[in-house]
C-alpha cells in the first residue's frame, strides 16, 4: 500500500518557489538603484526571511544600514544640530582645513524605492519560478503514481 500525498509535494515545491522569488527580488534590488553606494552596505543590508510557511519578505536590515529606510522613503527638509558638541564639523570640498557651524539646513533627499522597483522588474521571472515549479510538481506526482501502478493500492489525497 503507497499512499501518495500530491498536496505535500505541491507545497514543498511553492515553499522552493516563494524563496527563490524573494531571492530574485533581493537581487534585483540590489543591482538595480538610484543611489549612490560608497561602501555597499546598504546593498548588503538587503536580506530576505520567510514568514510563515509560504511567505517571504525582502526587507532593509536596520542593524547593518540604519539609514536604508530614509534612502528607500525619502526625507524631507530638516535642520541638522550638533549632538555632543556646541558646533558640526567637516572638510569642505576642496579640504583645506574645517568649516564649523551651530546648525545646518538639509533640503531633504527623494525616495527611490529599490524595493518596490525591483518586485515590479522581477514578475516575469517570478512567473517563471512558479510555473516551473508547477510543472516539477506534476512530473514529481506523475512520476510518483507511475511507479506505484504495480502496487495493489494507490490513494492520492488533495
């Protein structure tokens, strides 16, 4: 007796496929931007993990880029003021010595949404995924039921 269960396969192949589409995501996401990468960190902070069973998420790592959800949603105009110290320092462009100020006025930067980008860029390949995974799923089935035919008993549950 072989009881063959065609929903387990179908659902192990979906769980393959929904990673492998968040991966494409991911990889999208990270080649595919507006900024401009200095260290590639927030490259690097674009992770993937699954929820659930059959759920995955490409998400920003806070931990490893903090700045990552400013840069994706944007930030508009907003005054800069020395945290630990009376004045903000830097090297002026040219960098011949400092230039110190009590506050400074940033205009804000805009979005670019790499995320969404990269998911509406990836759904031709993440039909493919799954329709390749349909199509390994009904050969795995087929295969199975093929080789169970000499058995006195096949059951096939949905």
């Amino acid at each position: 007796e072989i009881i063959m269960n065609a929903r387990e396969v179908f659902e192990k192949r979906l769980r393959q496929a929904v990673k492998a589409s968040a991966r494409e995501v991911q990889t999208a996401a990270q080649n595919n931007h507006k900024f401009t990468s200095h260290t590639g960190q927030l490259e690097r902070a674009i992770d993937v993990r699954m929820i659930g069973d059959k759920t995955a998420e490409v998400y920003i790592d806070n931990q490893a880029a903090y700045y990552g959800p400013f840069v994706h949603e944007r930030t508009k105009p907003h005054d800069i003021f020395p945290k630990n110290k009376k004045a903000l320092r830097w090297v002026p462009i040219g960098g011949n010595g400092f230039v110190f100020a009590k506050r400074v006025h940033h205009r804000g930067t805009k979005a670019d949404p790499f995320l969404y980008e990269a998911l509406d860029h990836s759904r031709d390949e993440i039909r493919d995924i799954f329709s390749k995974a349909v199509d390994v799923s009904l050969n795995d089935v087929a295969r199975d039921i093929e080789l169970s035919t000499n058995r006195t008993h096949l059951e096939i549950k949905l």
